[in-house]
C-alpha cells in the first residue's frame, strides 16, 4: 500500500484514522464535503 511508503504517508494515515474516529469531526467533514459538493453543481 503507497501510504506505508514515506513517514509523512504514516503520519496522516494515522491522524485520518484518529479524526474519523471522532463522530462530531466526522459529521463536520461529511457536511464540508457536502457543500462544496453542491457548490460545484
């Protein structure tokens, strides 16, 4: 897998899996990707 290649790959695997372990950071992103989802259309 191309994220265990470089330590920074590691590091941000690392930090996606603790935020997304959060559910109100999870649902924060989820509503931002909305947006900008319904921006573009």
């Amino acid at each position: 897998m191309l994220a265990t290649k470089t330590e920074e790959m590691k590091m941000a695997v690392g930090r996606l899996k603790r935020l997304s372990a959060d559910e109100r950071t999870r649902m924060l992103y989820e509503a931002r990707e909305m947006y900008l989802m319904d921006e573009v259309t």
